[in-house]
C-alpha cells in the first residue's frame, strides 16, 4: 500500500480502541501488510502529533492495573516490555506509582 493516509486510517482504527504503545502500533500495521517505511513516517506523524507517547501510555497501562486487575511491580514490567516500553521509562512509571499515595501501593 502506498498511501500514506490508508495507513494512518488504519492507525486510527486501532488506537481508538485504547491506548497503544509505539511496538504495538507499528506490530500491528506490519501484520496488515504495510510497507516498513510507510509505518515508520505513520509512527512519526503520531508521535509528533502526540497520539502515540510511550510513557503516557506506561502510566494509563499501570493504572488501568491498579484499579481493575492489580497486579505486583515484576508482573507490570513484564507487561510493559513484552508491549515494548523501554526499561528507564519502565522504571520511573514505577516508581511514581509507589511515590503516589492515591495508587494504594505499598499502603497498609
């Protein structure tokens, strides 16, 4: 496919479900069989428009955690790195989230 707006509409698409990480994005319009550089000028264009942020998406993902499914720091990291969040940005989601007093964590 060689426009660049068929694979933005397909961007669209998959983010308004949810938030997405940058991996998950770009994964997911490869599997629909886009050309490589097309997804990367599509992840460009969202990261500078701000609909793809990394760390926004860390922070929504551990706190759709905290309030439907908790789960412990080891578990959350891995989620994140299998959905492709870097470990500094990893680690520091963390550890706001124990720094947070509404988050619950580490409270008796």
């Amino acid at each position: 496919m060689d426009d660049p707006e068929v694979v933005m509409e397909a961007a669209a698409t998959f983010l308004v479900v949810r938030p997405r990480s940058v991996q998950e994005t770009r994964r997911r319009l490869t599997q629909l069989g886009y050309r490589a550089e097309m997804v990367d000028g599509v992840i460009e264009r969202l990261l500078t428009m701000q609909y793809l942020d990394d760390a926004t998406f860390a922070r929504a993902w551990v706190e759709s955690r905290d309030r439907s499914r908790p789960r412990g720091e080891s578990a959350l990291r891995r989620e994140l790195i299998l959905k492709g969040i870097e470990r500094d940005t990893i680690a520091a989601v963390l550890a706001a989230r124990t720094e947070d007093p509404s988050s619950g964590v580490g409270q008796t």
